[in-house]
C-alpha cells in the first residue's frame, strides 16, 4: 500500500517547483533594461511579452509527453528548454557569443515560455494523480498559488545580490544579466531535487482518507497563509530590518515549512504500524484448544451455512467499497463527460469560457507585462516593488479559490466557478479605470487588485477546465483553453505599443498618465464584457454546481 507521507511529500515538491515556475512574470522588473541592452523600441518589447506568452500555443506538446513518457522525464525536458531559452540570451548579453538578431531572441523567449507549460503540466498531473477528487481542487489550487512568488522570490535574491543604487545604469545592465541567469539555472535546479519525488500513486484511494488528510490540509493553509502575509508585509517593506537578504531567508523558512506535514506523517505511520503490530499478536494468540473448538464449530455449521456466509461478507465488502467509492468521486460535483479536444472545440461552453479567460486573467497578464513600462510612464523608479507586490497579492488570488473551496466542501456546497470567474472579472475592470488617476496611490492599489483577481482565475482555471470536460485529457485540454493567453498578448500588447508609440516624443518613449490611458479604458471596457460571458456560463451550467 503506498505511503500518505509520499502522497504530501510529492505535494511539497510541487509547491516547490511552481514557486520558481514564473520565470516570465519577473519580465517586467528587467524589461527596460532589456530594452536599452537590445536597442529595441516599444513595439518589439511588447512582443517579446508576447513571445514569452507564445510558447503557450504549443504547450499541447508538453500534454501529450506526459501521456506518454514518466513524469519526471517531462519535468527536466522542461527544465532544459527554459535553460537554452534564457542562457543563450545571458551569453549574448553578457557578451560570451556573438549578439543575437532580434528574431533569435523572440524565438529563444517563446522556447523559454514554452518551458514552463512542460513544469505546469506535470505539476498539474502529479497533483491530479495523487489526491482524489474531494481534494483535488484545493491540492492543485494551493500548488498552484505559489506559482504567483515566483517574481518576488526572484526580485528578492537579485536585490540581495546587487545593493547598488537602482537608478546606476551598470547596476540596471547587471541586474537585467542576473535576472536571466536565474530564470535559466533556478528551474533546472529545482528540477533535479523534486525529479526523483515526481511520479502518481497507484490506488490513490486507499491511502486517502477524510480523517487522515483534514488535518494535513489545514496546516498546509495555515502555513501557505502566513507565506502570503509575510509576502505582502516585506513588498509593502513593513518589516523593521527588512533588508533583500533577510527576506530571501525568510522566504527560503517558510517555503520549507510545508515539509512538516509529510515528515508528521512519517511518524504517524510509524506509530500505526507498531501499534497495528501489537495488536495482532493479541488477537492472533490463540491456544491449540481454541483454534479445535472452533474448527469443530465450523463443521457443525455445514457446508450451506458457511457459503451464505461467505456470500453475505462479500456483498458487504462490496457495498462498502462503492460507498467509499462514491464518498471520494461522486461528492465531486462537476466532471460531466470525459472528452477530447476534438469534442471540446466544438462546444459553446468551451468558446464562452475561451473568451472569458480572453477578456480577464489574460488582461491581467498584458497588464502585468507592461508593469515596467507604465511605472515608467509615470516617473515611477520603484518598478521592482511594484513587481513583488503583484507577485504577492497574486498568490493570495490563486489561494483563494482553494479556501474557498475547501470551506464550502466541509458544508456539502460547491461554489459556481463561472460565478466566482465574474465575481473577480468586475473588479478588474474598476481597477483598469482607477489607472486613469496620476497618483502613485492609484498605481499601487490597481496593481494589487489586478494581481489578487489574476491570480484568482489562473487557479480557478484549472479545476474548471477539469469539471467542464473531464480529467482525463486535461493535460491537452487546458493547454489549448491557455493558447488565449498568447493570442490576446499579442492583440492587445501591440495595441498598447501603438498607442504608447503615438503618444510618445518620437523616440520611442512616453510619459505621462496619456501613454496609457486609452488602453485602461479598453481593457476595463473587456473586463465588463467578461464579466457577461461569465455569467452566461454560469446559467449554462447550472444544474453542475449545486448543493452536494
């Protein structure tokens, strides 16, 4: 029988992997840098942040590698594209290889993105495998929330390795070159220390108990709960000596915390077995006499007698098995058919969430792109905080759901995830058109607000996709559903860069609240659309979320 400690410990070192995963939501602390290293204009970093995004669009690769070849194989093919993609930019930057054409870097930035659909997929899977479905959406939801550290767990160490003034020209260019060096080297390191935990569990179910996991997931809440306060405390710089190293060893404390769970679980299993041990001998110790008085009690009973008897105790094995079946699956609600992606693109369903992802975490993520530039615009020198707040705040959105779910799931309910979807989408918008204020206050609440509902869909996203068209074929499913992402990168990043280029001096640089402006009205104008969409979704499927 496999073991509950491996079952948390394979949890943890997703958690791991997807804290170090977002590797291109850090592009905006050094895109400026960038910008000036590569003599590029506004036009061409835009679509860099779409290049990034682009490697989505064959994320359905990585779906199918996961079928089949073992898990962990995928993991460091992943791993190892991320380190082409982003070394070789390092090299050119830093002078080691010839300098690269403009396409060559587009292309090694889509292969970089492209890496970490590979680590999402089999961090998905892993989770997917490994916990039944009465905890399958707060497992791939809390797994998923620490991908949202992942830009201020990359800010902090660049921080703590270069105190120089932010506003030193040689301490941009090398924090530009370390930013790179890291998104190519973290991953792969990440990689080799959680490969050998990487793999599903057979008969998952019979390890998985609602006593035995309630009280491991709550202290995994409480522990992912004080991660996001002290992640947000130490962006906001609330801490009384929160200098970058501090908060590199902080982050490091309580990344590790989790690991408490799978070693209590150890112990408990060693407790079991001792025990379990100790009561065999007791039961089991019969003397000779007993054991002839009731091998003669059985002969008196006859040969009928004893085969109903048989019968009866495996009716009830069976009764009991479907029950318990039915305990772990049926109180799902939501997984109506298992289809293909073929089956999927033809589904109106399919097209309403399609869009209402288009018009909401994809917005959130252009927003999140042009982070540097529009604190630019705006004569902000703090982009790097804002890049941690919006790390921060967006790992409590991708925490939320998984709360939430699991409050609601103790009281037999199942929160409508098209709703919640609209519920996340108006806020958004409110905050796209709170951008239209100069103030520096308006700037930081947006960006807080964007990344907390970003984060939030992200996470939703994943058991949505599960309970619309099945677990099964999720890992091409929902890398297909993702291909938005790109797609609305590149419509809406170049309709920025057009209209930032239009309102600039010339020379490929704007500032001002102007730059932007007509791009929060858009984007806010979509979020409502999304919100619509949501709720049509929601009305359409109804009847799959309700009391259980």
């Amino acid at each position: 029988m496999p073991s509950r400690a491996l079952q948390w410990l394979s949890l943890v070192s997703i958690i791991w992997l997807q804290s170090i995963n977002g590797t291109n939501t850090n592009f905006p602390a050094y895109s400026s840098q960038l910008k000036h290293a590569f003599s590029m204009s506004q036009l061409q970093l835009n679509n860099l942040a779409f290049a990034s995004d682009a490697g989505k669009l064959l994320g359905w690769f990585s779906g199918i590698a996961a079928i089949y070849l073992p898990l962990w194989l995928v993991l460091l093919i992943g791993s190892t594209l991320g380190l082409t993609g982003y070394g070789l930019q390092y090299l050119s930057i830093t002078n080691q290889i010839h300098s690269l054409s403009y396409l060559q870097i587009f292309s090694l930035t889509v292969l970089a993105g492209n890496s970490i659909c590979w680590i999402n997929t089999v961090s998905y899977v892993v989770v997917i495998r490994n916990f039944p479905s009465t905890y399958r959406r707060v497992a791939v939801g809390l797994t998923t929330s620490y991908q949202g550290l992942s830009a201020k767990i990359y800010t902090d160490v660049i921080a703590a390795l270069f105190r120089s003034s932010p506003s030193s020209v040689s301490s941009s260019t090398k924090k530009a070159k370390a930013y790179l060096l890291l998104n190519a080297v973290l991953p792969l390191m990440a990689s080799f220390i959680t490969a050998p935990l990487i793999r599903g569990i057979d008969d998952v179910g019979l390890v998985t108990k609602p006593e035995n996991m309630d009280a491991g997931f709550v202290l995994m809440f409480l522990i992912t709960m004080a991660t996001g306060v002290y992640a947000v405390v130490s962006s906001m710089g609330l801490i009384v000596s929160s200098s970058a190293l501090i908060r590199v060893i902080g982050s490091g404390v309580f990344l590790l915390a989790p690991l408490v769970i799978p070693v209590a679980e150890k112990i408990r299993e060693g407790f079991e077995k001792y025990w379990s041990l100790s009561r065999e001998k007791k039961v089991y110790h019969f003397t000779i006499e007993e054991n002839v008085h009731e091998d003669h009690h059985h002969h008196q009973d006859g040969l009928k007698l004893d085969g109903d008897h048989q019968d009866h105790d495996h009716g009830r094995e069976v009764v009991v098995s479907e029950g318990d079946h039915h305990d772990h699956d049926d109180v799902d609600v939501g997984v109506r058919e298992e289809i293909g992606v073929k089956a999927m693109l033809i589904r109106i369903d399919f097209w309403l969430y399609f869009f209402v992802y288009f018009c909401s975490a994809t917005l959130g993520l252009v927003f999140l792109n042009n982070l540097g530039q529009i604190a630019e615009s705006r004569g902000s020198s703090r982009t790097s905080s804002l890049v941690s707040l919006s790390s921060s705040f967006g790992f409590f959105g991708r925490l939320m759901p998984s709360f939430i779910d699991y409050y609601f799931s103790r009281r037999k309910y199942v929160v409508s995830r098209p709703a919640l979807i609209a519920a996340l989408v108006a806020p958004m918008g409110g905050a796209f058109f709170l951008l239209l204020n100069s103030t520096n206050l308006s700037l930081y609440i947006s960006t807080a607000v964007i990344g907390v509902c970003t984060g939030a869909i992200s996470s939703i996203s994943v058991s949505t996709t599960t309970e619309l068209f099945g677990a099964k074929n999720f890992s091409v499913n929902h890398n297909v559903l993702v291909a938005n992402i790109p797609i609305g990168s590149l419509l809406f990043g170049s309709l920025t860069a057009l209209l930032y280029h239009k309102e600039g001096n010339g020379f490929g640089k704007c500032m001002g609240t102007k730059c932007y402006r007509s791009s929060f009205l858009i984007w806010g104008s979509l979020c409502f659309l999304g919100t619509i969409l949501a709720l049509i979704l929601c009305a359409r499927t109804r009847k799959f979320y309700s009391q259980r």
